[in-house]
C-alpha cells in the first residue's frame, strides 16, 4: 500500500470530533472548543423518497449502501454521490450529502476532478450499465488507467431502463427490444475483462438479491486506495424481468462465490483465486452465465491522487515554496 493518507474518515466513533478554533482581539493563542459528533445514521443520510419501480434491484443497492454508511460513520460532510443519467443513476437524489446527477456518460470526469481536488472527500460514483459502458465507456477506461480514487457501483440490468427498453452494452445476444425487436446481434461488454484490461485497481462483482455479499463488496471497495469498480446485477423488473434469477438461490439458481486464496499452504489452497492475478481473473470471467460473485483483481498500483500530489509537493519544493500568487506572477513575469 502507498504512502497516501485514506480519507475514509471512519473509525472510532466516540473521539470523533470537530474542532472550532477561536483567538481574542489581545492575540491571545487560539482555544480549541471539542464538539462531540453525532454518529451518522440512516435518517440523516436519508433524502428523497426513491422513485424506482416497485420491485427495481436498485431499491437494495440503496438501503445496502445507506448501512454501509452508516456502520462506517463517515463524516457526513466528507460524502459525495455523484451518478450519470439513468434509473439507476438518479442515485444522488436519494443521498442527504454533497451530489450531483450530472450529464449522461460524464460522471467518471466530475468524480475524478472532485477526487483530485479534494482527497478528503469519499467519492462515491452511481450508474447503469448504458451510462458506464456505452456512452461513458471511453471515461471509464482512462479512469481506471488513471487509478483515481473512488468507489464506481455499476447497476447492471441488462438494459436501458429509464429510456424505457433498448438494447444495452451488456444485454445478451437474442434480447428483443425496442432496437433489436428481432434480438441483440451484437456481442456484449463483459465488464470484468474490460475493467481488468482497463487497469482498475478493484473489481468485484455482486448481485442486488444478496444483501450481505453486497455491503461486503462496497465496503472493501471502499478500504481499497485506487479506482474500485462494482459490477452488481440488479434487475429491470419492468424491461428485462427474471433475468438474474439463475444467481438467485430464492429462485432455483445458484449464487456462486469467488474463493479467495488464503496462503495457508494447503493443497486446497493451490485451487483457490489469488486476486492479483490478472490471467486468473480473465479466466473467471470467461465462465457462462451468470458466472461467479466476489473479488476478481486488487492491485495496489500507486493512485492518481498520490502520484500527483508528490509531484505538486516536489515542483513546490523547487520553487522554494512559492505561494500561488507568487507562481502566477513570475509566470506573468516571464511574458513580458
Ligand atoms: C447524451 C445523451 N444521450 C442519450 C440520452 C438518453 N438516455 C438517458 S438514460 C439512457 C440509458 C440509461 O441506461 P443505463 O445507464 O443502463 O441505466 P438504467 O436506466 O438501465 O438504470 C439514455 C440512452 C441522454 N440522456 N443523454
Ligand atoms: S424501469 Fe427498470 S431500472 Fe428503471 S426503475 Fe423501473 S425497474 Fe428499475
Ligand atoms: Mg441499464
């Protein structure tokens, strides 16, 4: 692991606490008031009621995501939701924190400037399968190349839900929809290879019916320093219905695990994934429908985040630690 601070933010919660400091007129030195804070809870991380179908996979990301946030008890100032255009990218809406519902596509750029800029905040990043895949493909390649910090939950139905039934990235080949009515001829995304291709640091994949393994997912998501990537299956009920259920136990289908390697050095082990092993990871995705759940890779690949601020911190260093006017004036200075 890198040197880089986390901002996670979380930990013991009875010594959190906020500091207000204050010097009188005589320049006495400045006291410092402990406010207690209060631990976060649903209701205060709770804000519009969703409006998702009912029965939509997304309502379980969300009441998953709301626990993880609050068994974390994240400074409630420090979190951001960000999301593109989508069903599963009207996300933010439903956050009480710092959020934006930005332009369909574009939501890796806007979570990758607030990440750079502001390494204190946990950048938490919503989306669909079309948003992260097919318009916003190209942003999710370079932010995973970039290793920029920030946790990106993929919301994959199979199909462009808010637009009401066409053809998705990842829709299977044979999916009748309102642009292929005679079914999907084109091979899809598989979104573990290409995150892995891609250089994502963290790549894991969930599915909404299960719970637990979800909360699991997002918060190692979360612990990991670089570009996490979550792939959860999370049903269209009103466009592409049922068509999770062979990953779904409650339905006759089966749920199965990732085996994560434990360097116990037994003969069973030798069977197990090791996650850092990119080949292995290719191999699992190769796997048919619906294929295995769990962590496919984790790198510790230096961030973005960190690599830049060594190099802020190094050209201030060579400038003798130049204030930003002083820099923009010896710029100005130059051209004359
Ligand atoms: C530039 C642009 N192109 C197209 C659209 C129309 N549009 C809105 S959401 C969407 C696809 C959403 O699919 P997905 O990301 O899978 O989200 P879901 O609704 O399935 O959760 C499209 C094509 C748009 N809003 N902006
Ligand atoms: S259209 Fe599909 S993805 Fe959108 S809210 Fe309804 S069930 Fe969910
Ligand atoms: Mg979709």
């Amino acid at each position: 692991m890198s040197d880089e601070t986390k901002p996670n933010g979380s930990g013991d919660t009875s010594s959190v606490a906020a500091a207000v400091s204050a010097a009188d007129a005589g320049g006495t030195p400045a006291t410092t008031i402990e406010i207690p804070r209060e631990k976060l809870t649903k209701k205060a991380i709770t804000a519009d009621h969703p409006t998702w179908c009912p029965g939509c996979g997304d309502f379980a990301v969300l009441a998953s995501f709301y626990k993880v946030l609050e068994k974390r008890n994240l400074d409630h100032e420090k979190i951001v939701t960000l999301a593109g255009i989508g069903c599963s990218s009207r996300f933010p809406y439903f956050v009480n924190g710092h959020g934006a519902h930005f332009i369909h596509g574009r939501a890796v750029p806007l979570a990758s400037g607030i990440s750079l800029a502001r390494p204190d905040l946990n950048v938490f990043l919503f989306g669909g399968d079309g948003d992260g895949f097919s318009i916003g493909g190209n942003h999710l390649n370079h932010g995973a190349r970039k290793n920029v910090n920030l946790v990106y939950f993929i919301m994959d139905n199979f199909v462009y839900g808010l637009t009401k039934k066409q053809t998705s990235p990842t829709s299977p080949i044979g999916f009748k929809s309102k642009t292929d009515p005679t079914g999907a001829i084109d091979q899809p995304v598989n979104p573990m290879k290409q995150l892995v291709s891609a250089g994502a640091t963290f790549i894991a994949r969930t599915h909404a019916t299960q719970v637990k393994h979800m909360m699991e997912m997002i918060e190692r998501a979360f612990d990991h320093q670089g570009f996490s990537v979550i792939e959860c299956l999370s049903e269209c009920v009103e466009f592409y219905p049922d068509v999770f259920d062979p990953a779904d136990p409650r339905k006759g289908g089966s749920f199965e695990l990732i085996q994560e390697k434990k360097w116990d050095n037994t003969p069973e082990d030798e069977l197990r994934h090791d996650v850092t092993d990119e080949l292995a990871a290719y191999k699992l995705a190769q796997l048919p429908f619906p294929g295995v759940f769990g962590v496919f890779y984790q790198s510790d690949r230096p961030t973005k985040n960190a690599l830049e601020k060594k190099w802020i911190e190094t050209t201030r260093a060579k400038t003798g630690n130049a204030s930003d006017l002083e820099l923009l004036q010896k710029t100005f200075d130059r051209m004359k």
